[in-house]
C-alpha cells in the first residue's frame, strides 16, 4: 500500500521527521510552524489518515494534553531502557525548577540569567544546580544555558529571542512532568557500592 492511497496531507513528512526524532509536536511552538504542524494532526481526519499510515510503518500517534508524540509498536526492551535513561537525566533538573521560587509551568517564559541569578542568592538551588551532572560547569549562567539547550533539544522549550535568550516552556513540558513524577529513586542495600537505581512504575 503507498503513502497516495491514505490520502495524507502535505505536512505529513515533516510531522514524521519531528516525531520519529522522538520529538514532540506542541500546540503553543511557533518555531519551523510546530502549532500549524499541531492543527493538522489534531484535525480529526487528518488524524485517522495519518494513525493508519503511520501504523504501517510500526509508530502510533500517542495525543497529550495539547501535544502529539510517536511511540513503536512492539518496542523492543532495549528501546525502552533508551527511552528511560533519557529522562533519568531530567530528574534532578525538575527538581530545580520545581524549587525556583518563580515556577516553571507551561507557557511560562524565562531568560538563562534569571534562574542563574535565584541560584546564586540561594545557597540550596545552587547545590541543586551544580549537582546536575552536565558540561559547562564554569560558571551556574552557562550550566543553566545548557539545560535549556537540553530542553530545547528534546522540545520541552522553545527559544523564542537568541538576543534576549527568552525561552517559553511549551504543551509537552506535562509529559516530562508525568514521566518524573512517575519515577521512584530507590537505593539497594544489597549493593557494596550504595548504587542506586529507578523504578518507572
């Protein structure tokens, strides 16, 4: 069956290149027309179209609230244990943002200097900040940089103004909230070593 029999819209090939990325598609990103992305999707028979087509090909269009995600059929366990170690790495950064006194939520929006500024008149988010094991760790301004990159990177951010370096926190920051808050930190004691490890429930 070819891709003219599903009778796709026009957007679909980038809807799949952002999405099999591992990307997200958010109702409130501007930038490469993510929102217009978004409406097709949402459209209910754009949808159902692109759902059958897509299946085809082994992905599944998941919905969250105001954004679209792929997961695979038949994920194999080590895709899965990839998939976990990618958001292992954000559980201390949500623990930051969750501490800033001027929360991160969505729609939100912030500037780099702004948290490095709280962190630095705080002496407990800036433990927090320097315990996030990244690379720029010469000063708390570049850290801070690099965790939005990250975001970035894995759309839970938007970069709005490079002058100004305002970021705005877009629809699928709630799937990263989900995800963390789903996790349990636990240590095992039958380790010499104190290792820890987690538990995705």
């Amino acid at each position: 069956m070819l891709a003219e029999d599903f009778n796709l819209p026009k957007q679909t090939h980038d809807i799949f290149g952002i999405m099999a990325r591992g990307n997200f598609i958010s109702s409130n990103g501007t930038k490469d027309g993510m929102n217009r992305l978004y409406d097709v999707v949402n459209n209910p028979d754009n949808f159902d179209r692109l759902q059958a087509y897509f299946n085809v090909i082994r992905y599944n269009i998941e919905r969250g609230n105001n954004f679209f995600y792929f997961s695979k059929l038949n994920e194999p366990n080590s895709e899965i244990e990839k998939k976990l170690e990618r958001f292992e790495r954000y559980i201390d950064i949500i623990d930051l943002l969750a501490s800033m006194d001027n929360k991160i939520t969505i729609g939100s929006r912030f500037r780099p200097g702004e948290i490095a500024e709280e962190c630095n008149a705080n002496v407990r988010l800036k433990q927090k900040l320097q315990k996030i094991p990244l690379y720029r760790s010469e000063t708390l301004h570049n850290k801070v940089r690099e965790i939005c990159d990250l975001m970035s990177r894995d759309s839970f951010l938007e970069l709005e103004d490079e002058k100004t370096e305002s970021y705005k926190v877009l629809d699928s920051y709630s799937y990263l909230l989900d995800v963390i808050n789903s996790v349990a930190i636990y240590e095992d004691t039958g380790n010499s070593d104190d290792a820890q490890g987690l538990i995705y429930n």
